[in-house]
C-alpha cells in the first residue's frame, strides 16, 4: 500500500510542477500498479481526495520501519501542501522526511528536509526558524558541492532575508543563486532567479533594473515552458511597472499572471497577485475594482492561514472610510476575470 500511494504521489507531484528537480523511488514491490494521472487536475484532485490518507501513509511509513518511502512521501507532497495553504501539515511531514534521513544518515535527504523547512516557516512568517533551517541546508549541500542545490538555497536565504527587511542582503543570495544557476546551466533556476533579482531591486528602488531582469524572467520561462515560474515573472514584472507610475502596464502583467496563476491551483500565488493588483487599481482611483481584488485575496488568504490577512483588512478598512459609497459590490464578481471558475476549484 505505501508503494503505491508513494508511486502515485510521485507522479502526481511532477504533474503539478514538470519544472522540479527530479529524485530517485525506491523501486515498488512486484505487482503495484500506481495510478497515472494524465494531467495537472487530475495530479491536483487526486491529492485532494487522498489528502488524510497520504499524512496517514507517512505515519505507516515511519512506524513500520520504511524510512526512505517516509522521505520520499513528503517531498511529493511538497508542492501540493504549497499550492493549497497547507502549512501545518508541510511542516509535519518535513520534520517527519528529516528524521528519517537523520536516521538513514544520508546528508543530502537531511539537507533537503532542512531547505523545505526553511521554505515553509518562512511561508508562515517563522522567519528566524526559516533562516536557520536554509542555514543548516546551504552547509551540508556546500559540504557535497552540490551547486544546484546550493542556488536553491541561496534563493530561499534571499526569500527569508528580504521577509525580514535585509533587502541588500537578499539581493547578495539571489545573485549568487543566479551565478550558480549559470554554471551549472540549471535553466528552471536561473529563470526563478532572475525574478528574485528583479523584485529585490524593486525592493531597493531601482525600478528600472528590476524591469529588465523580470522581463528576462518572463522570457526564460516562456522558453522552457514553465508557466507557474511565468505567472511569478508577471506579477514581478507588473510590481516594476506600478512603481515606476505604468499602471496600465502593471494591470495587464497582473492580469496574465493572474489567468497563468489560477491554472495550477496555487492559492498562496493567488493572494499575491490579487493584492497587489488591487494596490494598482486604487492608484488609477478606481476604488471599486481594488475593493473585489482585495476582498478575494483576503478570502483565500483567511482560508489558508496567509501572513497578509491583517494588511488586507487593514486596507478594506481604510478604503471602506475613504469610500463608504462603493461598499455595495453585489454581482461584481465577473469583473475578474476567472473569479467564478476559481471559487469552484476552491
């Protein structure tokens, strides 16, 4: 039974994201025949159905004494637990992949547990905890010289810096993940990272640099077909543009990224973009399309535990004072486009 929800899960997780890395399985026992799964939504709703049956699964993994299906099991769940807001049981299941490697004593497992960690709790906000888990990551894999993965974790160090206000620094580790990405010729990579480079310099204010290395971003992606990566690029790319006053600009990068977004089910994404176009809506004074923008973020967000739910209110509030006519929003919900689609797929 673990053979073939680990076979399954697996199959489901490059579905859900073709662009990652790949691992080797333990070879399944004779006779285990894991499903398919044809295509992203059917990847997608099958992790949703079996949810509380893979968690479970991992639990019989670690009791039974399968310490490599137990890893295995929570790095394909990785991506699901991230499209869907599922903090808590991400964190689980990590902690669950780094014993087990603490145990098999292999050091890249532990250093990918760490790096996954260190995702996750900066996801939360635990950005002390996340910091020290990419830390523990970026020494062993630097002890394995495992370059790949030493981008990787610079770009989670940049993430985890830039959240605590250390823009300079994050803007250091996103330029050494693109180095990395460059040597190696990690393509996937050097597109993520040519978007962290880009919102940094947004973040130090050099608006005109970030638009040639988000832009660049957008273009990688679209080479190499990852359209998860481009909705990331887009949204970057439109946060450029808002600062430098384009606003018409930065609503269509919005818009494509918002139509790319919603594709894969990645609530977290979603919340993003949905923020921030709603910040470019109120700069053209049009207080009615910032309000719904706003008003479905915060949705999503309240249902996955997003760090932003206080901010989102905070400016729903103020909007509503500055406002007051332009709460009545009743049948707004076709004025974006895909809204009706995605609270299906919630």
């Amino acid at each position: 039974m673990v053979d073939f929800y680990l076979h399954t899960a697996y199959t489901a997780a490059q579905r859900l994201d073709p662009h990652r890395d790949e691992i080797r399985l333990v070879a399944a026992r004779p006779g285990v025949t894991p499903l398919a799964l044809a295509d992203h939504d059917t990847a997608l709703a099958w992790f949703t159905v079996e949810h509380p049956v893979l968690l479970s699964t991992i639990d019989l993994a670690v009791r039974t004494r399968h310490d490599a299906h137990a890893w295995h099991l929570a790095w394909a769940l990785e991506t699901f637990f991230d499209y869907r807001g599922h903090w808590h049981d991400w964190t689980a299941s990590q902690h669950v992949a780094l014993d087990a490697a603490q145990r098999l004593g292999i050091v890249s497992w532990k250093a990918s547990a760490h790096r996954s960690l260190g995702n996750v709790y900066t996801q939360i906000g635990q950005l002390d905890e996340g910091h020290t888990h990419f830390r523990h990551a970026l020494e062993l894999y630097d002890s394995l010289g495992d370059r790949d993965s030493q981008a990787h974790t610079h770009r989670g160090l940049g993430w985890v810096c830039n959240q605590q206000g250390r823009q300079r620094d994050a803007l250091d580790h996103a330029e050494q993940a693109l180095t990395l990405y460059r040597q190696t010729g990690h393509q996937t990579g050097q597109a993520k990272a040519l978007n962290n480079v880009g919102w940094l310099n947004i973040a130090l204010g050099n608006y005109r640099a970030a638009l040639k290395y988000c832009a660049q971003a957008v273009a990688l992606n679209q080479e190499i077909g990852d359209r998860h990566g481009e909705a990331g690029a887009w949204d970057s790319l439109g946060y450029a543009h808002h600062h430098l006053t384009e606003y018409t600009d930065a609503l269509d990068c919005y818009q494509r990224a918002l139509e790319l977004d919603r594709g894969f089910g990645d609530r977290y994404g979603e919340t993003e973009i949905l923020h921030h176009l709603g910040d470019t809506h109120l700069a053209v004074a049009d207080p009615r399309a910032a309000r719904l923008a706003w008003r479905l973020a915060l949705e999503i967000a309240d249902e996955i535990g997003h760090p932003a739910t206080t901010e989102l209110r905070g400016k729903l509030s103020d909007l509503f004072h500055a406002w007051p006519d332009e709460e009545n929003l009743k049948g707004l919900s076709s004025e974006l486009p895909g809204t009706e689609n995605d609270r299906c797929n919630s």
